[in-house]
C-alpha cells in the first residue's frame, strides 16, 4: 500500500477568534510504519507548505508519518489572515502541538516518544521557538531541524536592507496579512535570533553556502551560540542549498534522520 495523504486543518488562535490553516498529514503504509515516530513541519515567510512537499514524503517513505503545515496569514497557503501579530507571535508556536494533536487523532494507535520538528527560514524560528513548550515535555526524543537559519553578522548590511531585496518585497509583501508585513516581522525574527534561549535539544542546522539570506558564516554562528547553551548540535553546511530551493534540504534531513536512527 502506498502513502495516503490526507487534507487536515490545524487550529491557530488570533486575537478573538480561532481560525484554521490547511495542512497535509502524511500516512506510511501499515508494514512499513516506525511506530512511536512522527515529524512536523512548515515554511518560510510569503512561502507556502509546496515549497517544503517533499520534507515529510521522504520521510514517510522510511515509515514516519508527519505533518506538513501552512502558517496563518501567509496567502499562497491558506486565505487564513492574521489580524494580531502579538496573536501570531504567541500562539504560531503552538500550531506544531496542535499538528501533532491532530497526526494522533488520525493514528491513536501510534503514540509519539521520538519526535522531529523542524521548519524553513520563518519556519525554523517557529519549530525552534516551538520546541521549548511545555507540551512537547513529556515527549522523550525531540529533535529541530532548523534549514535556512542562522545569526546575521553585526556591521554587516544584511541583504534584507539591500535595494534589491526590498524592491522584491514590495510584490512579495502583498503575499501576506498586513500585520506580518516585513517591515513588522523581519526586526522581530532578528531579535528572536539574538535573544533565543533552548537547553537540552538535539539541533540540525542546514543552510548551504549560496544562501545568500543566512549569508557566509550566519549558521555557524547560531549553531556555536546554540552550544554554548547546552544543546547537541549537528551543523551541516553544503555548496549548494539556496534559500529560494528549501526541497534541496530533503535529501540532507533524511540522511541526517537515519544516522541518527530515526529510521530504525
């Protein structure tokens, strides 16, 4: 029997309203399920759950079910608008429990002990940020994979304030609710970068040296600041991993899940 993918929503809470975002649940076939498994993940900011499409399908073809998510107010995804940003600061985090929640509502008979997160860009600061709440705590492995992600050197213009980015942004801004406008989310990603505080999490940073986003030695950086706070960290930097081609990342994360035995 081959996969089953099914259409799912996952709840998020703006600020008076609950609304939901479309997501993909991933389901290997019955022989081939690792039980006790499962991944989620999602995207990077203007993008969508496509770009990322086939994170959990190779990752389902070794017996792991997953989710696959699109972030509220992100239009090429989900109409699903964002009236808050203090709303989508708080609670986006809590999408990947909700996820989760509903992968074991379609699997009850597979309870989760060893679990990845993970996410591109916007979408690894989210899993990162996620993997620190309480309700991921009685869950015994967890593991993020971070891809696209990294500190921006001090001194340094950053190629978000370079004219070209920002005449990109100026099409792209119109891919999402006005209070994710980039001029709101970008000082807020720069400050969560700096001020990120995780202990005792396995971490995988992958961005490829032609990132241009992360820049040169941009994930080096967070990777050292992320060890310095008592994280097992695994960094992996290839030639080729632009930030515009986040389904490059698919072969490197399942190389790195099975030498960490996920597959197993």
């Amino acid at each position: 029997m081959t996969i089953q993918i099914k259409k799912i929503q996952i709840a998020f809470q703006d600020s008076n309203e609950i609304k939901y975002t479309n997501a993909l649940a991933f389901i290997p076939a019955a022989e081939k399920l690792k039980k006790g498994r499962a991944a989620l993940f999602t995207h990077g900011f203007t993008s969508h759950k496509a770009s990322i499409f086939n994170w959990p399908l190779r990752i389902a073809e070794e017996g792991v079910p997953g989710v696959l998510f699109d972030l509220p107010g992100h239009f090429l995804g989900t109409f699903c608008d964002v009236d808050s940003f203090d709303a989508f600061k708080q609670n986006v985090p809590k999408m990947f429990f909700n996820a989760l929640t509903q992968l074991q509502e379609l699997m009850p008979e597979n309870p989760i002990d060893d679990l990845v997160i993970g996410g591109h860009s916007l979408g690894a600061l989210i899993a990162l940020k996620a993997s620190t709440l309480a309700e991921f705590r009685s869950i015994k492995k967890r593991t993020v994979v971070a891809v696209g992600f990294g500190l921006p050197p001090e001194g340094v213009t950053h190629i978000f304030n370079t004219p070209f980015y920002k005449s990109t942004l100026l099409v792209r801004a119109q891919l999402v609710s006005p209070a994710l406008a980039p001029d709101i989310v970008f000082p807020w990603i720069k400050e969560e970068k700096e001020a990120l505080q995780i202990n005792n999490t396995k971490l995988y940073f992958l961005s490829g040296e032609d990132d241009m986003v992360v820049g040169k030695d941009g994930t080096q950086r967070l990777a050292e600041q992320m060890t310095d706070q008592g994280n097992e960290v695994i960094l992996e930097i290839p030639k080729k991993l632009a930030h515009h081609l986040p389904e490059a990342a698919a072969p490197h994360i399942k190389k790195f899940l099975r030498g960490q035995g996920f597959f197993s």
